[in-house]
C-alpha cells in the first residue's frame, strides 16, 4: 500500500490523498457508503474510494486508479 500511496504522489503530487482506513475501526464509520458496500453487499477488500464513493473493489490497480482520477479531470503531468 505504501507504494501505491508513493506511486500517486509521484504522479499527481499534492492533487491526490491516500488514506487506508481498518474496515474494523471506528474510522470506517466516516465512510458510509464504503461501509455499505463492505458490510452489506460482500464486496471483496481492498475498497478503494474517490471522495468517498468505492469505486473498485477485490484489488488494486494502479492502471484502473488512473482511470478513475481521469475521469475526474487529473492527468499525469508529462
């Protein structure tokens, strides 16, 4: 996960956050509709979410990551 984290800092700098959350922790429940789609619906871990809606689950791919903050107007700078 830490490489993940270096590999978005390294790409889109201060545009993008990390933040790993323990689903069992009381921090989970600042995230509800992470906390929905884990708990009510079985979607695999890891969750990763964008401004707090999950939006890929059961892996992580920096390549589908990408995609997501493209569609969201971030590029990576040349």
């Amino acid at each position: 996960m830490v490489e993940l984290e270096g590999k978005l800092a390294r790409y889109y700098g201060n545009s993008v956050r990390v933040e790993y959350v323990d689903v069992f922790s009381p921090r989970i429940d600042d995230f509800p509709m992470a906390q929905r789609a884990i708990f009510a619906m079985n979607v695999p871990l890891p969750v990763i979410a964008f401004d707090g809606e999950p939006k890929i689950a059961g892996g992580i791919s920096m390549e589908m990551i990408s995609e997501e903050l493209e569609k969201r107007g971030l590029t990576i700078p040349d």
